[in-house]
C-alpha cells in the first residue's frame, strides 16, 4: 500500500514539473528564412538526382552556310497593305507576258481567243484565274475584241464552276468568295462601257459560277432592266464605227448638226482651176 502510493506521488510530481516547465520560444524570421532555403535546396538537390536517370533528348541541327539568305518574313510591309493590287503585280506581268508573246504574228480575236484556251488547258483548277482575267480585260482594247459578246462570255467561262457558289444563307450574307464576285462584276462593268449588252449564255455563265443570288447576277439583271430602256433614247445615233473617209465623215457631222431629220445632205465636186481655164 505505501509502495503504490510512493508512485503514484513520483507521478504525479513529474507530470507537475512537465506542465511548469516553460514553452520552447519561436524562431526568428531571418532563421524561418534558413531553414526554408536549406529545405528547398535538400528538394531540388533531389529532383536533380532523380532527372539525371532520365533519357535526354538531343536536337540534331546542321551548321549554317555564311552565305546563307534568311527566310523571307510572312509580314507584308507598309506599302504592300497601302495598295490593294501589290500582290498581283508580278502576276499580272505574267499573263501580259502571255498575251505579248501570241500577239508577235498578228493581234486577232482568233490569237486571243488561243491564249484563252491556252489558259484553261494548262490547269484544271485554273489557278491564277483572276489576275489572268484581270490583264485580259486590260489586252482586249489592243486586239479589237472589246464589242465582241462572244469574247467576253469565253472570258467568263475561264472561271471554276460551281466552286464559288454559296451554300447557305449565311455565306451569301457574308460576300461569298468577294474578290471573284469583284472580278465578274469588273468584266460585266466592261461590256457596260463599250456598249455590249449580255445574252442568255451570260447570265448561265454567270449561275453557274456564283449563283442566283450573288453581285455579279444582280449586275447583270441591272444591265438587262436599263440597256433596252436607253438603247435608242438618242434621236441621233452614232455608228459605232465611224467613217475614215472625210467626204462621209462631213456629211455625218452636217446630219447631226441639222435640226430636221429629214434633211438631205448634198455633196458638190468642184474642179480644180487648172482644168477650167484650159
């Protein structure tokens, strides 16, 4: 009894002088700071252990050539973005190369129509399409084609079928494929200078590349509503061709100036002096 006592008193005496016994104080911040370093370092010191058993992968890259020319830069400068044709004028010397070198014999409808026919021969996707186009609208003058009807609806038929045309409403709302639709707008605009009214076979042509609903059928539906209102809005017409000899040419100009319509124009030949007085 006294020895379990004894024990229980030594128990409880050391659990005493453990509750007295003062708190350990905190450290201060710069030794936080230490030992957080220290433990990072241990951390790398061991990831840098364990990548040393990974494979390293080596990139193999030749040396470069000293006379090497860098790559060109995607990047268009300023004066590419300031004109809207820098691009295509290259290409466009191209095609009016194309056209130089068949008009060295003669310049015909037949040479141009060749250098059309060339074209579309050459590559089925008729890629360059548009600034081929584009220099033969600008040749046409130069071969004598530019009233023929014909010519222009073979220069529509140089366009891809069916490729240009939208398939809902919202690419049709959006300008479906705009630069082709500009370029058949600019060869409708063409015949609209020169005079040339289109056909039945230019507005098929013109379904068949970019649809009902597109810029270059509302041009030509535009053409058809006011070129037969205004064809003959004017009492005095004039001939397309005009006359070369001055004789014809005077009597047309007296005809125009004449206000009655029914006037007769009368030409007289006067005899040199010479042969009166003999």
């Amino acid at each position: 009894m006294n020895r379990t006592r004894s024990l229980l008193l030594l128990l409880l005496e050391r659990v005493q002088g453990a509750l007295a016994a003062p708190c350990p104080a905190p450290l201060p911040p710069p030794v936080l700071h230490a030992t957080s370093a220290a433990l990072l370092r241990s951390k790398r010191a061991s990831f840098g252990q364990c990548a040393t058993h990974l494979p390293s992968r080596r990139f193999h890259t030749s040396a470069r050539r000293p006379d090497a020319k860098p790559a060109p830069s995607s990047e268009r400068t300023d004066q590419e973005r300031e004109s809207p044709h820098a691009g295509t004028g290259k290409t466009l010397a191209t095609y009016e190369d194309l056209f130089e070198q068949a008009a060295r014999d003669s310049r015909t409808k037949a040479t141009f129509t060749r250098v059309l026919e060339v074209f579309c021969k050459k590559d089925v996707r008729r890629r360059g399409h548009v600034e081929f186009i584009y220099a033969a609208l600008k040749k046409m003058p130069e071969f004598g084609v530019e009233g023929d009807l014909s010519v222009y609806n073979r220069l529509l038929d140089v366009f891809p079928k069916e490729v240009f045309v939208p398939r809902n409403y919202i690419q049709r709302m959006f300008n479906h494929y705009p630069r082709q639709q500009e370029c058949g707008v600019q060869v409708l605009e063409h015949m609209e200078n020169y005079g040339v009214m289109p056909n039945v076979e230019t507005k098929v042509l013109l379904v068949q590349i970019f649809g009902e609903k597109s810029h270059p059928v509302r041009k030509y539906q535009r053409l058809m509503y006011w070129f037969p209102r205004f064809k003959h809005v004017n009492p005095y017409p004039v001939p397309r061709e005009l006359p070369r000899d001055p004789v014809d040419l005077a009597r047309l100009s007296l005809q125009r100036i004449a206000g009655d319509l029914d006037a007769r124009v009368t030409v007289y030949e006067v005899q040199p002096l010479a042969r009166v007085m003999r």
